[in-house]
C-alpha cells in the first residue's frame, strides 16, 4: 500500500498534465508575467541524469555537513502507536453509516446528493456532481447561497429544485451574479457510523497477504518517512553562495503553475479565474509575488541535493528508476524528470542516511 502511494506522490514540487498555453493576464490588470505552458513537460530543463541542465550546483550552494552525522536510534524504528494510526485511516475507507428514511433532513446531517444546476435552462462547467453522489453535511459544508439548507425538511429519495444566486464577485464570469436551479436528488441521509475491522480481506484490496504483511509495510513506510524528515531538515541548513539561476527558478514556477493550471482546466476556468476563485489571489502575478520566497528555498533544497550527488559521484540509472516502481510514468513524465525524483527521494537520502551514526 503505502509503497504504492510512492508511486502515485510523484513530486514534492510538481504534477503533470495536458496543458494548453497559460494566460496569465489579471483580472482587470495588466499583464505583467508570462510562462508558455504548451507542451510542457516535467522533465524541460533537466539533463539526461536529472540534473539541471548545464547548472553546476555546487557553485550556487553551502552545504551543511552530511556524512557522518548523529541520527536518532529512535527514528530507525516505527513507533506501534503510528502504525495503528495508520490502520484506522484505512479503516475510514471502509466506515459506513446507517441510513436513515423515516425522518427529514435536519441541519446538522449528513447526506450524499446529487444534483445538475442550470442557469437559464442551459447546464454550465462544474454544476453537477455527473451521478457520483457527494456528501455534503448542513451547517458544515460550505456551498454558495443557501443551497444546503434548502435540503432540510426533505427525506432520502426526494428529488426537488434548489434555487441560487451566485455572489456577484464569485470570480467566474459566466457565473457572477446569476441566478440558477439546481436539480437535486437525495440518494441517502447517514445516521450513527458503523466502524469497520481490519481483516485479511481489506489487507488483500491493498496487494498483502495479510494483516501482519499489511502492518511491517506501514512500519516501513514509516521509518522512510522519518529519514525523509530527518534528511529534509538536514538539507535546509544549506545556503546560497550566489542568485538562484534564472533557468532553475524559472523550472520551479513553471511546475507549480502547471498543476493549477491543470486544476483550472478541469473545473473550465482560466488560470487567472481559478486563482481568484479556488486558491484566493486576485491574478496569477500575485500568487506568484507571494510565492517567490517558496521557490526560492525550493531551489536551494534541489540545488543542495544535485551539488552532494556531484560530489560523492552519485546517479541514477534506468533500473533505479523501475526499482522505484516508477516505469509507468515515464511516458507521462519523462526520465530525466524521474530520475531527478529518486535522486531527490531514494539516492541522496540513502547515502545520508547510510553514512549517519545511530545514537
């Protein structure tokens, strides 16, 4: 389970997709920033080894000492309390509820609905749920106007419109200020929680034997975690020695701009609307003023990373990259980007972590 998750969290900076060119003019501003986006590819920028491209990174970054350094005897071992946490976050997969039908729905509940909204008649970009239910829980759950208090009062099965008016400065266009009808249905109104077991049979959906196999891949998972931290706060003791180059902060900003506009172009928005709507900046330029104290440690974290490959000689080969179980994602990401996430994740940690002193 928790190795494949590897797999899935492909990035701490970055996650891939089909993106179109990026606008990044503000609302009601100039434009003042621009990154093309077509085409883009994680792995723009890097060289076949994953390294920045013609960057040397030693001469940008101090390193703090990393061989031979004191680690925690206490952090090679998983504590049974966390694994046990672990369990009962899987084991929230598996909870249902009672469902309830001989009464209506009071503030407070939880209920799963779907529904489709219209304006004018006519369905607009990211006003239906597309029949996979959602649970949404009255008082709790944020929803504009009054849409969740509209449910009260109805039972499970009912099917009713619900009317709304989007807040004039809502951020999208098409939306601001209308008037829609939502068509929605109530699949299902929870009551008391019904708490699963772990059993064999779950341990299986996650690709294990057995519990027993299930919980050592949780302490293993867990240990990593904890020479990740470790490695992590060791490596921010690292320093710059001259500017962050421009090509690698330029690489950083433009794969953090591609997962949101990836996330705009999934919910029909512009990248500039999804920053005032979903993530609360008035444009893209200033998320990106706000951010560049961010990316600018980020820098150094990978720059400190590639500067102690080049001096202990270390790299990533082909077969590094299937052992990580990342062979699937190359088409998707591109080796050299690949090959930069192991160095990142599994080499540089490792050669730390194995010339560490255990105290």
């Amino acid at each position: 389970m928790f190795k494949k998750i590897t797999a899935i969290a492909l990035s701490l900076l970055l996650t891939a997709g089909s993106l179109a060119a990026c606008d990044l003019g503000g609302i009601g501003g100039d434009k003042k920033t621009e990154y093309d986006l077509t085409n883009y590819s994680p792995s723009d920028g890097l060289d076949i080894n994953g390294f920045f491209k013609d960057i040397k990174a030693s001469d940008y970054v101090s390193l703090p000492e990393y061989k031979g350094v004191s680690i925690s005897a206490d952090l090679l071992e998983a504590n049974e309390e966390d694994v046990e946490e672990q369990i009962e976050l899987i084991l929230d997969e598996y909870t249902t509820y009672e469902e309830i039908t001989e009464r209506a729905i009071e503030n407070g509940d939880t209920v799963n609905i779907d529904y489709t909204g219209t304006i004018d008649g006519v369905a607009f970009d990211g006003g239906s749920t597309n029949g996979q239910g959602t649970d949404v829980t009255i008082g709790v759950t944020n929803y504009i106007d009054n849409f969740l208090e509209q449910l009260i009062g109805h039972f499970a099965g009912d099917r009713f419109d619900v009317y709304v008016t989007f807040p004039v400065d809502y951020g999208v266009d098409s939306l601001n200020g209308k008037e829609a009808v939502f068509d929605v249905t109530i699949n299902a109104l929870y009551g008391e929680e019904i708490r699963a077991e772990m059993t064999d049979a779950i341990a299986n959906d996650y690709g294990f034997e057995n519990v027993d196999d299930l919980k050592q891949d949780i302490r293993d998972w867990l240990v990593s975690q904890n020479k990740s931290d470790f490695f992590t706060e060791l490596i921010h003791g690292s320093a710059l020695t001259k500017d962050v180059p421009k090509q690698v902060m330029d690489y950083l900003i433009k794969a953090d701009l591609s997962d949101y506009k990836y996330y705009a172009d999934s919910q029909g928005v512009t990248l500039d609307e999804f920053m005032y709507s979903y993530a609360g900046y008035e444009n893209t330029d200033v998320y990106l003023a706000n951010n560049m104290e961010t990316y600018k440690n980020n820098a150094i974290y990978c720059l400190a990373i590639q500067a102690i490959a080049e001096a202990e000689g270390l790299s990533v080969t082909d077969m590094d990259v299937s052992d990580a179980g990342l062979s699937d994602y190359i088409e998707s990401y591109g080796m050299p980007y690949l090959k930069q996430y192991v160095l990142q994740t599994i080499t540089v940690p490792s050669f730390v972590i194995d010339n560490a002193v255990a105290e």
